[in-house]
C-alpha cells in the first residue's frame, strides 16, 4: 500500500462531507451545533457552537424530534417545500443528522413519466405520487372522487404497464386503495 501522509483519512472525511449534496450537521448532548457542511449552512444558517433551534425544522414533528439511541431512518419528509430523506445516528452524547434532498431522483423520475404521453391530470397524480401522497390525499388535492382517481391511476397502468405493482412514489405503490384491499383493475 502506497504511504500516506498523516491525517489524510480526516481530509478526506472533511472533503467528502463538504462537496456532499447532503446537509449534514453533529449536535452535542445539549444540542449545540459542532458541525456543518455546505449545504446545512445554505439552508438553516450557521449555528455554530448555539443551541439549534430548528432541529431541522422538526420540532412540530415529536417523532423525528425525540431522540433514541440508534440509527432512525424517515424516508421522503417534507420540510417547507422541499422532500428529502432523512438520518439520524444519535449516541448518548451526540446526534449526526443527515438530510439528503430527493430534488433529483423526483425530477429524473417526473421526466420518465413525462415522456409516456400522459394527460395533463394523470400528470398531477403522478406528481404527487412521486412526492408520497396517498391516494386519498391525492384525490383529496385534486378534488376528485376515488372512482376517478381509480381510472387515472388505470390509465396510467395501461400507458406505463412497466409501474404497475412497483413502489415508485414515495409513501405507497401506484393503486387504488379500498378498505385496505388493493385493487388495481
């Protein structure tokens, strides 16, 4: 193995936390901050060394808020208006929070679907498919019945069969939910 000089394993940590799209911050036993990349301090501004007050804008959620030891995943959480998946490693005496945007993998998958030739309102459910609403939000959102939401979600199965059973949004696959039974036909 070729000699490395020393502290070349904290360099490259700190580059590859730094150039990360990822927003990553380390808060201490009374939630200071110790850390902050470049894209933790472009959205929540710089805390060094405060109490967050934030917490990544989690404090109205007590679920994410609480802390256990562990690794605690929560997939797709919205925060303003932007989804992103979120990590948190907490020990008794710190919590490494990770907040990685899903800005890209929407948009790449937004554009697969864009290009099947689907209608204007299969479009919209799509798009809030993609961003974890439910099916009933989504009806809800788009002020239709679920009969109706049932055919577009039909009408896209037929147009993109290669969707149909697959998990491609961010809460639930693309059907139509009835009484806890799915029906997709």
């Amino acid at each position: 193995m070729k000699h490395q000089p020393p502290g070349w394993k904290s360099h490259w940590l700190e580059k590859a936390l730094k150039d990360s799209s990822a927003g990553i911050c380390l808060l201490d036993s009374d939630g200071r901050v110790r850390y902050q990349n470049t894209p933790s301090l472009r959205h929540c501004g710089s805390y060094k060394d405060a109490v967050c007050p934030k917490e990544c804008l989690l404090s109205k959620d007590n679920s994410l808020s609480q802390r256990s030891e562990g690794l605690h995943f929560y997939p797709n959480h919205k925060i303003g208006n932007q989804y992103y998946d979120m990590a948190f490693l907490d020990s008794w005496h710190t919590r490494v929070i990770v907040q990685y945007p899903l800005r890209r993998r929407y948009e790449k998958q937004l554009h697969q679907f864009m290009t099947n030739g689907l209608s204007p309102r299969e479009m919209d459910v799509v798009q809030l498919g993609l961003k974890g609403q439910t099916n009933e939000e989504i009806a809800v959102n788009l002020g239709i019945s679920k009969a109706t939401l049932k055919t577009h979600l039909n009408n896209i199965y037929k147009k993109i069969p290669e969707v149909r059973g697959k998990n491609w949004r961010g809460v639930s696959d693309l059907s139509y939910e009835k009484n806890g039974d799915t029906e997709t036909s």
